[in-house]
C-alpha cells in the first residue's frame, strides 16, 4: 500500500484492477474529453506502463480502492507527462484522475487528489504539481479548484496534440507550488513530528487527518 486517505487506499496495481480499469476506459461518457475510448487491450497496455513507471519512478497513476468494499473506484496519480510534442510548462509533474461515472459525485477524484498532493509535496519532495485539462471538462477543473490548485492566469493553451478546430484541442493549466501545500503551520508541525517519530520507532509515516489545510489524508511511506 502506498497512501492512506479517510475512505480510499491508493496502491499498486494488482490483476483483479484490469477488468474494472477496461470497464471505465471503454465507457463514453467517463472519455468524453478524451480523443476516444481505449479497448480492452489499450487499457491493459495503459496499465502496464503504469506499472512499470512505478516501478522505475516510484509514481505513476494508482488504483483507488474503497477501503470499506475493496471496490474499484478508479484512478488517480502523478506523472510527468510524455506527449511527443511538449506541452508549454514542461518540465513538470502532473496530477490527474479518472473514475466510473458509478463513483462520480461522492468526492472521491478530490480525496485521493489532496492525498497525492502530500505524497507528492512531502515525501517526492515536488515543488510544483501541475493539472490541465480540455476547457469544455469542467467537473476535473472543479476538482483542481477543490484541492487548491490556481489558474494560470493567461497561460490557456492549444493542446499540441490535439488537432486544429477540435473542440477539446483549447486547454486550461493549474498548479500549486510547495510553499502553498506547506504554508498552513499544522501541517509543517505534524509532518515534521511525523517524520521525526516514524524514523524514532522505524515505522511508516503516518500524517494526521488535521495536518493538511486543504483536506484529509495520511501518508505511508517507508521511513529508512
Ligand atoms: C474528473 C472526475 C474524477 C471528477 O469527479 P467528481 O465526482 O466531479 O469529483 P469528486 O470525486 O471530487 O467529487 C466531488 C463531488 O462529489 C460531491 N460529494 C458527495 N459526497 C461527498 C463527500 N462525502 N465528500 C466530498 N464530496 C462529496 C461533491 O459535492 C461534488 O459534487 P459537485 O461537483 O457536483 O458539486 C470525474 O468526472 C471523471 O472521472 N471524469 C472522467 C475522466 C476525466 O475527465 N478525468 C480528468 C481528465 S483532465
């Protein structure tokens, strides 16, 4: 298990993700703001280079589990993105998130997005976590603005691998820079007395709920 937060476990991918991965990748509604659905055998690819991006980064998008069912509710993570054309604000790292639309509207994008947010901020040691998305897609715009993420105020951009006159080619970018993740007092005292007493005890990092002004989370990680 990687991280923690009030009703989700986000942790690495296991066989039994596959089908409700291909699930949600293939329903129309869930990509509407994407070029298209994936098959079955996209999904799996997309899977597989998640997985391997975790292991050779340590980060790449996870699978949400709800803890009180073990049910799928989808994915969420960070990754630095890897377009053949680069994007305006490359090099960077972004946060980004998808679900069943069964899982839309219960706040679960927004939790495990503050959670990633501190994974990404306190344990990778990030400064910056960028999100964008296609203009028209406002619930994951919603969501930058519900973990705290500002507006790149005239920083809207064509994305480079969209086509010319595609309704989803104009894109909006968010982002947060550490100082704004660690600028609430309480969560620099608990992460630090986080830190300090899980390598006292050589146990996992665990963050209180309290810690962080923008929502709840705990972090596991391995404290050596
Ligand atoms: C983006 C996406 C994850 C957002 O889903 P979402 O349900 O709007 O966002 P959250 O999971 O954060 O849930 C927030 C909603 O749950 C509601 N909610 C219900 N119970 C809640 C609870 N216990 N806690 C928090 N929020 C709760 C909130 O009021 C909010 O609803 P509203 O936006 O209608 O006001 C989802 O729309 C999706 O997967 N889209 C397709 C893929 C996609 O476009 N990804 C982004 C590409 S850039």
């Amino acid at each position: 298990m990687l991280l923690e937060s009030e009703r989700l476990i986000i942790r690495d991918w296991n066989d039994s993700d596959l089908r409700p991965s291909r699930n949600m990748n293939a329903d129309p509604h869930v990509m509407r703001y994407f070029p298209s659905v994936l098959s079955s055998a996209e999904s799996d690819a997309f899977v597989e280079r998640c997985k391997s991006k975790i292991g050779r980064d340590g980060f790449s998008l996870f699978p949400l589990e709800l803890k009180e069912s073990g049910k799928f509710k989808g994915t969420a993570g960070l990754s630095p993105p890897d377009y053949e054309k680069p994007l305006p604000f490359e090099p960077c790292v972004e946060i980004g998130w998808r679900s069943p639309v069964s899982s839309w509207r219960k706040g679960y994008g927004s939790e495990a997005a503050r959670a990633l947010l501190g994974f990404g901020f306190e344990t990778l040691g990030l400064d910056e976590i960028v999100s964008f998305t296609a203009t028209l897609n406002k619930r994951s715009a919603r969501v930058m603005e519900r973990i705290g993420l500002a507006r790149y105020h005239d920083s809207d951009f064509m994305h480079p691998m969209i086509a010319e006159g595609d309704s989803l080619r104009p894109h909006i970018p968010y982002r947060m820079q550490r100082a704004t993740w660690c600028q609430s007092a309480p969560c620099r005292i608990h992460v630090k007395q986080a830190y300090t007493s899980a390598i006292q005890e050589r146990s996992p990092v665990r963050i209180p709920s309290e810690s962080f002004s923008f929502g709840t989370s705990t972090i596991e990680s391995d404290a050596e």
